[in-house]
C-alpha cells in the first residue's frame, strides 16, 4: 500500500500545475521587493532580536554604550562652543565625505552630524557581535540597518544640511527648481529605457570601443574581435581577453586615452576580445557549459587557428576570469597545452567570503531571483546594477540624490559612467547555475564543479598566473581574489590596485593618484595569507599595467611579424569592423 501510495504521489497530476502556480506567485513577489526575499530579511532579524533579548550581558554593554556617547557628545558640544576646531566626539570612516565642508563645523549642525555619527557607530554595535546569530544574517542586518541610517543621514534632508541650505540662500531657491526639472527629466527617460542624460557623448564605435580591427568570429553567443597591429613586429603568444558577460566588452576599449586593449597593441601584442550577446528570453537555457564551449573554448580555436601561435595569453575579467579558471582547469585535466599564461582581473574563484554580495546569496533568495528569471527567461540588467548600487548607496545613490535633484547640479556625464549605464542581461539557466554552483554552494573550490560528468582542479592549474585585485571592490573583494594562492600552486604574480572593481582596473598609465602593492609568489612556494601578503609586497606608485606588461614579455617569445586579420582558408573569415554587432544589442 506504501509503495502505491508513493507512486501515486510521483506522478500526481497536479505536480506541473502546482509549480507553475507557485513560480508565478514568487516572481510576483519578486517585481514588488524588486527581486528581495522577504522571507530571508524576516529570517535575519528574527535571529538578530531573539538572540538580543535573550543576552542581558549585550543589552547591558549597549546601555552602557549609550550612556558614554551622551556624555561625549555632551562634552564636545560644551569645548565646541566659540572653537569651531574643537576636536570631534567621533571621526567619520576614511571613505565617509558627506561632513568635509566646513559647514557642518557649525552650531548646530556640528551636533547633528556628530549625533548622527555616534548613534551610527551604536547601531554597527547592536547589530554585531551578538552571541548565537548566525554569521550571514548578522551580516544582512548591519547592511540592513546601514541602508536604513544612509537614508536618515542629515545630508539628505534641507533642514540639517547646511551645505544645502548655503546653496538654496544663493540661488534663490532656483536650485530646487532646477533640482524638479532634472528628477522629471530623469523619469521620463526611465520609463521610456532610455540612456542617461549625456550617454549619447559615447557612442559605441565611434567614441568608446573605438581601436580598429575586425569580427573574425561569430556564435550565437559571442563575437570573436582580432585588433589591427600597430608595431611593425608583435609578441608570437597572442592575447585573449573574456570580459564578464554582465558587463559590455568595451569597460576594456573606452576612449583612446584609456583603452587597455589600445594600450596593449601600442606594447606589440596582437589581442583578440570576446564581445558577449545580450540575452533575451529564447536565450533562457544558455547554461555554464554554453559559455564555457560557445566563449573562451570556441574563441582559443579561432585565436590559434588565425594567429599559428600553440599557446595563448588568456586574460579574464570578474566573471569572465571565473569561466577563464573553469576551462584552464578543464585543460589542465585533459591535457590541452594552449594556454601560455592566465591573467585574472577582479576575478573569484573561490566563493566562500564573496562580501556583501553575498547578503544576496541564500536559499530563500536564490528561490525569489530564479523565479523571477523564470519569468522572464533571464535577469536585467536594470534589476543588477540596482542591487551593486546598493552596495555602495553612499556614493551611488544618495549623494546623486543631494547633488542632482536638490543641488540642482547634474555630475557630467564620462565613458566609464556611459558603459556602466549601457547594460546587459543573464540567461536564466546559466545564472541560477553561476549563484548556486558557485556562490551558494562555492563546487569549484570544493572539488566539485564537473566538466563533461568529470570533476575538475583548480590545483590542477600550472600555469603562470598574474592576479590583479582592488582596494575598494564591492563586486570582489580582493582577500576573495587573493585565495588563489590557496587554491592552486602555480607561480602566481599578484598586485593590488587602487580604486574600485571598475575603476581600479582602467588604471592607464600617466592616470593621477594611482598605486599599487605587488609579490610574486613562486610555484610551489608557501601561500601567504591576506594580511602576511600586504606586509611583504612592494609599494610602487603608477599603473599596475606596466607591471603586467613587463609579466607577459618576460613570458613571451622573441616578436615576430603580425599574424593576418582572420583566416579565411580556415573558415576564419573578416566578418566586419569592430565593435561588431553584439555589443550594440540592447
């Protein structure tokens, strides 16, 4: 009877109708929280209350903490009367730029931005630190109660913001007009999908992605880019770039001044670069394998087709460094030898601390977002950037609220804040796979990430490496990077650059400000955790790329004459000039 009862519930007529049911209701859900599990944020502050009412000893230092910040901030407020350089109950956070006017140094916003700090500092004490809680969703509500704070800042508000005010008194008040005007304009182009105001400046092929060459390649997932020498005599190993497909290629080819691959043909290599379809919904089952195959394993054979070259610089950029590691590690496995060096921008290859990306990686969440790509047949790109700008709300959002709509003063518009409105989307197969396989349950670090039903290494990587991580990256955070060295023994070159995952890697030379640490650790030698590694490595001020530059020729052959544009003979022919046709798709 049990087993027809089993039977009878295995093939339950109603089973499809039931998911169906259930999936609509999620991605339902999922529009009004814009793709936020309610069920994950309840979980985590549930924990977070429960585990805090029930410690007497927290509750009694947080009391006592509160005591002590009345009393500093009672004691600053007596010094602070007649000495606007009184010193302060409490500095901001290095990266905290909202109280640098010497406005803020005044009665009495001097006490609200010093108020604000302090109870600022009380909540990152309530949230953390409580016994019992369990590590993620400690972390989402700090974040949480962060967000919450940022929108309450005395910055965002006319009456305690006296920077704003200063301007109000001398514009007339215009400035709030203006302020209207520029929110209108803003909302109108939202709902019609259009670009913002000044992305038009950088028009694909004509003022960014603007280095000559060719569309040697096309799939039905990428085109394959081969750039025009411009040295009379290149590197034999070429150089083939897989940018992340959640990015347009050309964060890589912005203007001329700062183009990488334009940088790196004038150094004498001869580069190639994957520029990646835009998904749509009939895309919705492009998997992992798919990119792997149809991306850097379909472009490897066109490159050494073309060029003659046995072996290959491969570059991988965030994402597209990870499906570069899958398929060295696929290659390392089978024997494939065309690699001559692997070089990893911003790129993760081990999930487990994948920083405050991760607050959107769990269980209950990855149900709401595969839901909602479900939908759809992918994820936005709209939906995508909203969830980094969160990250970073401070710089992203709320002062782009102040300076533009109550300012009145529009941040004009660069190439890189061009490209970083002009979007792409994520086929539902391929990142339900990414976050489960990857960030939730971290397979490829853990041995079980499998090609072709075999199980693939990340130890099984020989390779030169050269790493590069950046200080301030949200997207991944470089101690994340840096685990390679635990991962594999291969010589690896690591370098940590200044700015942020975008900005820290188009770092051209002669560009302002920039620095970087760096260490090669030999093969086979002793892995150096994060914080051994930034004592030991050197300092050098400048761009990280001549570093790299000076990698790959100690790591290539004697130049050569350039290879030709494509190969037709090898049913390589000259589709097109770059860009190409992909990365105009929107």
């Amino acid at each position: 009877m049990a087993a027809a009862h089993s039977r009878r519930d295995a093939s339950d007529p109603l089973d499809g109708i039931a998911e169906t049911l259930d999936r609509a209701a999620i991605a339902g859900m999922a529009q009004l929280t814009s793709g936020l599990s309610p069920a994950t944020i309840l979980q985590a502050f549930s924990d977070w209350g429960m585990h805090l009412a029930s410690s007497p000893g927290k509750q009694l230092q947080l009391a006592a903490k509160t005591t002590r910040k009345f009393m500093r901030l009672g004691d600053y407020a007596v010094r602070s009367i007649g000495d606007h350089d009184a010193a302060p109950a409490i500095e901001p956070l290095p990266q905290d730029r909202r109280f640098v006017d010497p406005a803020w140094k005044e009665a009495p916003f001097n006490l609200i931005a010093q108020a604000f700090l302090l109870n600022q500092q009380w909540w990152h004490a309530a949230t953390t630190g409580v016994v019992g809680v369990t590590r993620h969703h400690e972390d989402m509500v700090a974040f949480g109660m962060r967000q919450i704070l940022d929108t309450m800042a005395p910055t965002n508000f006319v009456a305690t913001n006296p920077v704003l005010q200063k301007r109000i008194f001398e514009t007339g008040g215009q400035c709030l007009v203006e302020g209207a005007r520029l929110l209108l304009e803003d909302m109108q182009r939202t709902m019609r999908g259009e670009l913002p105001v000044g992305a038009e400046a950088f028009e694909v092929g004509k003022d960014v992605a603007t280095t000559p060459g060719k569309v040697v390649y096309r799939n039905e997932l990428i085109e394959l880019i081969q750039y025009a020498p411009t040295t009379d005599t290149v590197r034999p190993e070429p150089i083939l770039i897989v940018p992340a497909w959640i990015m347009k290629y050309y964060i890589l080819d912005l203007s001329p001044e700062n183009s990488l691959v334009r940088w790196l043909t004038g150094q004498g290599y001869t580069v190639f670069i994957i520029s990646w379809h835009n998904p749509v919904s009939a895309d919705r089952d492009l998997d992992m394998e798919a990119y792997r195959r149809l991306g850097p394993m379909a472009a490897l054979d066109a490159v050494t087709a073309i060029t003659g070259s046995p072996a290959v610089h491969a570059v991988g950029y965030c994402i597209g460094g990870t499906l570069l590691s899958i398929a060295a590690a696929a290659m390392a496995r089978d024997g494939d030898e065309r690699l001559a060096t692997i070089t990893l921008f911003a790129a993760q290859t081990e999930f487990s601390e994948p920083g405050e990306l991760g607050l959107f990686i769990d269980e209950a969440q990855l149900n709401v977002l595969e839901n909602m790509m479900w939908s759809k047949g992918y994820l936005d790109g709209t939906q995508m950037g909203g969830a980094f700008q969160i990250l970073r709300s401070n710089d992203l959002v709320w002062s782009r609220i102040l300076n533009t709509y109550l300012m009145g003063e529009r941040e004009p518009m660069s190439d890189l804040m061009a490209w970083n409105a002009d979007g792409t989307r994520m086929p539902y197969a391929m990142h339900s796979q990414y976050l489960r396989r990857l960030f939730l349950d971290d397979d490829l670090a853990e041995g079980r990430y499998k090609i072709d039903g075999r199980t693939i290494s990340l130890s099984a990587l020989r390779k030169p490496m050269f790493v590069v991580g950046t200080e301030r990256d949200h997207v991944a955070p470089w101690r994340s990077v840096h685990k390679i060295h635990m991962l594999s023994s291969a010589e690896i070159t690591f370098a940590l650059t200044s700015g942020g995952h975008n900005a820290g890697i188009v770092s051209e030379p002669g560009h302002k400000g920039r620095r970087y640490h760096i260490l090669t650790r030999e093969a086979d030698g002793a892995a150096l955790d994060p914080d051994d590694w930034m004592a030991h490595a050197l300092v050098r001020d400048g761009s990280w790329w001549v570093a790299w530059e000076e990698w790959l020729a100690a790591h290539s052959g004697e130049a050569v004459a350039p290879p030709p544009m494509g190969a037709p003979d090898k049913d390589y022919p000259v589709i097109e000039s770059a860009p190409g046709r992909y990365v105009l798709e929107h």
